[in-house]
C-alpha cells in the first residue's frame, strides 16, 4: 500500500478526538480538554532527516515536524527490533516543563526512554519509562481539566 499524506483540519481532528473519547466513557468536557492538549504541538513543516546511519543502527533528526518530540509510546518502537531478535532502543528529547528540586524555572523535559531486548524461549525484556516522576501528557492534560 502507498503512503499516502492527508492534511486533517483542526475542527475535524477535534471532533474525532471527543468520539473517540466518548466511545470510551469520556465526557465531552474532558474529550475537547485533550483535544485542545493534542493541539499545536507539532511544527507542520519539515521533513524529519537521517543524521547516521551504521548497518545496525538510525539517528533521526525529527525537527519536531508532526509530533516528533512526542512519539506516543516509545515501547512500540523498541518492540518492533525486538520482534526481529533484536534490541531496540528509542529516545526522544521534549521541552522543558518540569522544575528540578529547588529551582524556580522549567529546564528538564520528560524525555521518554525504551530499551527492549529478546530473552530465552520468547521471553523479553521491555523498558518504557519518561526521566520525571509523571509524562508530560499527563501533567498537560490535568491542567485542562
């Protein structure tokens, strides 16, 4: 199948994140919070660009075009090397908006960690974490509500 690009429009995109909230029991108070969280994250020009490439290994540069400092769950990129008996391993940096102890401005991100690795007899080993006590997600959206 082609990869085919498709540009959503904001009211569009907005409506589809409050059904498909609602189809899992979130109001529509809450489904529009998220919306608007998800909202004017991304750059929406650009083209992310391969800085090093080695036989076994990518280094991405994103520009932050289409979400590339949020990249959803880092454990399904780490999972899909390891599904090939591979470790795989994903990192993304993200925007300052946690305030270290003692400090009175925002300078660490949450920069989401995935490490994953075969083990014996389909076993595996997953690790997906962010480097704050809480994803940034998580801290945006409870703001919203």
């Amino acid at each position: 199948m082609a990869d085919v690009a498709a540009i959503v429009h904001l009211p569009e995109l907005r409506a589809f994140v409050i059904r498909c909230m609602a189809s899992v029991g979130i109001t529509e108070t809450d489904g529009g919070a998220l919306a608007e969280l998800l909202n004017g994250t991304t750059a929406t020009s650009g083209s992310p660009s391969v800085i090093k490439e080695t036989v076994a290994t990518y280094l991405v540069d994103g520009c932050n075009v289409l979400g590339s400092n949020h990249f959803g769950i880092a454990g399904w990129y780490g999972l899909r090397a390891m599904e090939q008996g591979l470790v795989g391993m994903s990192f993304t940096n993200t925007s300052p908006g946690m305030v270290p102890t003692r400090a009175k401005e925002n300078v660490l991100g949450t920069n989401p960690i995935c490490c994953a690795a075969p083990a014996k007899d389909g076993d595996g080993f997953v690790l997906d974490m962010a480097t704050t006590t809480v994803a940034m997600g998580n801290v945006g959206f409870s703001t919203i509500s």
